[in-house]
C-alpha cells in the first residue's frame, strides 16, 4: 500500500494540484515545546516548483509556530489527504525557509502563485515558505472520510479587509507585532522590524 517515491513526478504534482488543502507539520528542537500542526488552503496557495521543491503562501494569523519552528532547525512535512475519490495520503517531509517581503526570492516566489481572485488574502500574505523536499510518501488513507467541499471561507479577506480600514497596513504591522514575534514557546518568529504584509 504505501509507497516511496524518487521525487514528485508529473502525476502526483498533479494528483496535489486536486487536492482541496493541506497541512504543514512543525516542531521546535529537543524534548520540550509544542508540536504544531496547521491547516492550510486553498490548494493554490501550494506550488510544485520543481520535483524536489514546493513552496506555499503563508497568510497573516494568530499564531506564527510555523516560522519559529523553521527558523530554530528547518524540519517540516506538508501533508495532502483525499477527501474525495480513492483514498490517499501523501507527505512531502524536508527543511523549510522563511521568505519575507523584502528577502531575496521573495518577490519571484509570490508572483508564481496563482490564487482565485474569490480566495486570494493579498495583502495578508506575511511571508511565502519554501520546502526542499528530501523524502515523498504516501500511504493508504483507509481512515480519512469522504467529505464534500462545498467552497471556500469568507472570514480571512474579511478579516483583512477590516483591518485595512481600522488604519491601513499599519494596523496589519500592529497585529503581526503583537501576535506573530514569538511562538508559544517563546521562540523568535516575525520581528516587529521586518517588512509587512504586501499591498497590491
């Protein structure tokens, strides 16, 4: 049932591509803190950039685990499961970097996404995320239940949006200020100094 694969071919970037989302899987190093595990979506907010890289655009949140995480040691999994046709689990496990607005490959790696205009969250993208893929699996999926999709949530542009108007990307820089510098365990995410979320 399961299987190993020498890289992501044609049809399992594919076989992504279908996928209605996906999680990311982060932890902090040694015996202590939390292991974080986040949802992620839409599946255009994922890219296969090349048979042994992936990259997805990371949006403005409560938390920022997944930037602490790969800025202590690197380590992450994204994982796809099917929710519609025939079962399927796949893992993409690897190390992890953080681009921000203003680092070097920033720019090309965001223009590369191509997310609905009725799903984009521009400008709460905070950073895009960039995964050097060094194991592909997949398993059998046997327990994970068959699920309609019946669309995309209205709250996060919603959520930006309102922000916007409270006092334009200041009140964005604010929020990432407060929420996203350190995660649970204390470990440096977003600098209150780096760049901000980008307007288009």
């Amino acid at each position: 049932m399961a299987k190993v694969f020498d890289s992501i071919d044609d049809k399992l970037a594919a076989w992504i591509g279908r996928q209605r989302m996906f999680f990311v899987g982060t932890a902090p190093s040694g015996d202590a803190g939390h292991v974080n595990i986040s949802p992620k979506g839409p599946i255009e907010s994922l890219r296969v950039l090349d048979p042994r890289t992936v990259a997805y655009e990371d949006v403005t949140g409560s938390g920022a685990e997944t930037i602490a995480h790969l800025r202590e040691n690197g380590r992450i999994v994204v994982m796809l499961c099917a929710f519609e046709g025939p079962p399927r689990i796949v893992r993409l496990h690897g190390t992890g970097t953080v681009l921000l607005p203003g680092d070097a490959g920033y720019d090309e790696l965001y223009s590369s996404f191509d997310v609905p205009d009725s799903v984009a969250v521009e400008p709460g993208a905070r950073s895009v995320i960039s995964v050097e893929v060094d194991r592909v699996a997949d398993s059998c999926g046997y327990g994970v239940p068959l699920m309609s999709y019946e669309g995309t949530r209205p709250q996060q542009p919603a959520w930006v949006d309102s922000k916007l108007r409270q006092n334009g990307v200041a009140a964005l820089e604010a929020y990432v200020a407060e929420k996203n510098a350190v995660s649970i365990d204390g470990l440096p995410a977003i600098d209150p100094t780096d760049s901000v979320p980008p307007i288009t």
